[in-house]
C-alpha cells in the first residue's frame, strides 16, 4: 500500500535568485527528457531501430546530465505506455459491447421487416384471388409499407452505425498529448493571446519533476536527501551542479516517510518517490512510501457493517450475529454540480463517516461491487437528466475511497455481489422494517457479507 504526504509551501519570491532559477530550469530539463523518453519508448516497442539500444545512454548522451533523470522518466514513460493500453483494451471492450448492442436492434428490426412481408405476401395472395376489400388495400398502403420503410431506413442507420464502430475500433492505440489535448487545441483560440496560451501551455507541460526512490541510499533517494533530524531537505538540481536547502515539514502521514528514510541500508520499503510540483508562485514536495500492510483477519462472528450506495446518500445497516438489524443510518453525499476537488473532498468525509462505524463496532465492512459499463452504454437512449446522474456518479472512486480508508484504519471489508439487493429488500423488508429501499437494500447486503441467504 502506498501512503502520499505533502510538505509545506516554498513561494519562489522567498528562495534565493539563483536557486529559484535553477529549479525552474530543472522542470523545464526533466519533462523536456519525459517527452524525449516516450517516444523513445514507444519506438522501441514498436520494434524501430534506435541509434543506441539503450534509451538510458541515449539520454545521458543527448542532455549531459547523471543518471538519476533519465532512469525517473524512463520509469514514467513506461508507466504512461502502459496507462494508455489499458486505457485502449477498455476502449475496446465498450465498443464491443456498442457493437453487440445494435446487432442485437439489427437483428429485431429484420424481424419486424420479415413479419410485415408476410402480411403483405397474405394481402397480394388475396388479390389475386379476387377477395381483396378497401380495408385491406388501405391497410397495406397507408400503414405496413409506410412501417417497412421506416424500419428500413432505421436498420441502415444502425448498419452505417455499426461499420462506423468498425472502423474506430480499427485505429491505432492514442498516445499522450503533454499538457492536455484541450489546452493544445486552445492555440488558435481568439479568446487568448498567443502569449498566454503560451505560459498556460508551457506550465501544464513543464509542472511536475518525479524522481524514483533508491533503497540503496541513505536518505532513500538520489535526489532530495531528507535529514529527518534537522527538518531540512538538500535537492541537487541536474541543470546546474547546485544543491539547494529547503526547511521542510510534512504534514498528514509523516511517520511513515520519517519510518521509511531511518531503515536500514538496502532494506525493502526503504526508497522513497519524491514529486515536485509546480504551482505558480509557489512549489510543494510529495512522498510516497510504501507500507506494508497488515492483513485484518475477516472476522464475521459479531455481525458486519453493509453499505448502500446512490447518487446522493449512502444507506448503512449494522447487523448482530444473528443478522438482525442493530443500526439503519444515512450519510447524506451531495455531488450535484460540485466541481472535482470539492467532489473529491465530499467522498472522502463521506467514506470516513462510513467506516468509523466499522471500526467502532469492530465488524468487518461489506461493499457491493457494481459495474455501471453497462449503462453508460445505454445512455445514448435515455434522459439527459439521467446521464447527467450517472456520468456523476462516481461509484469506482467512492469503493476505491473506502477500500483505503478500510486499509488505513485497519479495517476488514469484502466486496460482494449486490444482484438481486434492492428487488429483495421491497419484497421482504422494507414494509417491516419501516425504512427505504435503499437502507433495507443495506441490511441485505450486511446479511450476505455474513453468509445470510435471501430469496426473492
């Protein structure tokens, strides 16, 4: 498990000349070999020939410097390269359930089309014998051939729609656009001059040095030599032979980088990533550490904490031993037109008001594991009103959320199959109980993280 800390503000203005310029030329430096590495990777998988086999030389070779940026950002592009396949294969996988989904309308539209031929077949057959009336000359002219038609019309739409899924799904994997397709777009934007596109752009390319940990060292990185005793940190900058002090204090989870950096020498979970980040006037440095985490023994004997997610509240239900109901609870979450940290920041409280109930009554947590692809998939055909509901509905990062804040507290959670949660919870419990759906659903879900069977 990997725990982040944040560092305090170092404003530009406050730093020395010369060292607030050095770093500026070290983030400039550092993600100008970042682009140069990328498509250096991205060649090599592609099986282009490279002038030196080895990027790592080849880098050392083109910008002068040590060894410590070109193997960070080779690690980084890899790590990118591989983000975007995966982001491809999903890509994939949705349009093949697109693609399932309109041969399957293809398929009921033929019918359609076959039955109306039969009816008219049945029309003609009875014209030629002499006993057509006007009815069924009226039938046949103002209503099923005016429905062939538009069933006809509608099936070469989902054909073109279809050979157009096709040919997407034929392109080649998107790589990154450093600094954003949006801003990168925003070039010949009359709303910007060209030199603020520029700074904006420039920033959004050159915001972030990333530096892997080295188990090695002393203070578990090349780079930024933490001197935990001083509350100080010495950065050497590769641009220029410069090292730089920086009276530094981490915040929230400093015991595990402070853990981290007095281990001894070579052992496992001594290297330590460290980031800076750009921000304008000012720069922060994060630590990440990894920390082993402590397996927490699934105990269901005193009953479980099960949780009910919607778009604007979370149900809760604790149960006993026995599966009856001890607690029905609702942690309101309102996402509605928030924008994204303030989302994120209602998730998180939300997610720790939900787990503090588990670990005050010390029973494990039960979430349900929902896939929404499905859904999104449909969304072309339902209400605007509902796609705005669901694109922000964000159900993997709130479960992604509570499965850390599970992990942190040391806690014990299981994801179950929620199939079937809410149907029962109308059926069974919900007029007994005297509560919503959506807290019976909960009290279900709590049952089957127990081991409770319930039948519809």
């Amino acid at each position: 498990m990997k725990t982040i800390t944040l560092s305090n503000r170092f404003y530009y203005h406050e730093l020395d000349e010369k060292d607030a310029s050095a770093i500026k030329n070290d983030l400039v430096l550092y993600n100008s070999m970042l682009h140069n590495a990328y498509k250096l990777v991205s060649l090599k998988n592609k099986g282009v020939y490279i002038k030196s086999n080895d990027i790592h030389k080849e880098l050392k070779c083109l910008y002068g410097t040590n060894d410590y940026f070109p193997q960070s950002v080779i690690w980084k592009a890899q790590a990118l390269l591989k983000a975007n396949h995966e982001h491809h294969q999903l890509f994939i996988k949705q349009k093949k359930q697109q693609l399932k989904r309109i041969e399957t309308k293809i398929t009921e539209k033929q019918k359609k089309i076959e039955r109306i031929d039969k009816q008219i077949q049945k029309l003609i057959e009875k014209t030629k014998a002499g006993k057509q009336t006007e009815k069924d000359y009226l039938k046949e002219v103002q209503v099923l051939k005016p429905q062939k038609k538009c069933l006809k019309n509608q099936m070469s739409q989902l054909i073109f729609k279809k050979n157009r899924i096709l040919q997407v799904m034929e392109r080649p994997m998107r790589y990154c656009c450093f600094g954003g397709r949006k801003l990168a777009k925003l070039r010949t934007t009359v709303n910007l001059s060209h030199e603020q596109w520029y700074k904006e752009y420039h920033h959004a390319r050159n915001h972030l040095i990333s530096v892997c940990g080295r188990r090695q060292g002393k203070y578990s990185n090349n780079l930024f030599k933490y001197h935990v005793d001083e509350d100080y940190m010495i950065y050497r900058c590769s641009s220029e032979k410069r090292e730089i002090k920086l009276n530094i204090k981490f915040h929230h989870d400093a015991e595990h980088l402070i853990k981290a950096v007095k281990l001894p020498h070579n052992t496992p979970g001594k290297a330590v990533q460290y980031d800076l980040i750009d921000y304008g006037e000012y720069f922060i440095i994060k630590a990440v550490v990894e920390v082993n985490e402590e397996p927490v023994e699934f105990n269901r004997s005193s009953g479980a904490v099960g949780i009910d997610i919607n778009v604007d509240h979370i149900a809760l239900c604790e149960t006993d031993r026995h599966g009856n109901c001890v607690l029905l609870k609702t942690i309101p979450m309102n996402l509605t037109n928030k924008p994204r940290n303030q989302r994120k920041h209602i998730i998180r409280n939300t997610a720790k008001k939900a787990v503090l109930e588990s670990v005050r009554s010390n029973k494990p947590f039960i979430i349900e594991s929902l896939d929404f692809m499905q859904k999104k998939m449909n969304m072309r055909y339902e209400k605007k009103s509902r796609n705005r509901t669901l694109s922000e509905f964000a159900y993997k990062e709130i479960t992604e959320t509570m499965k850390s804040r599970c992990r942190k507290d040391k806690a014990a959670y299981k994801e179950i199959n929620p199939a079937y949660t809410s149907r029962i919870a109308r059926d069974k419990y919900m007029k007994s109980m005297g509560c919503s759906i959506h807290m019976a659903a909960s009290y279900v879900i709590a049952r089957r993280g127990c081991g409770y069977i319930d039948t519809i």
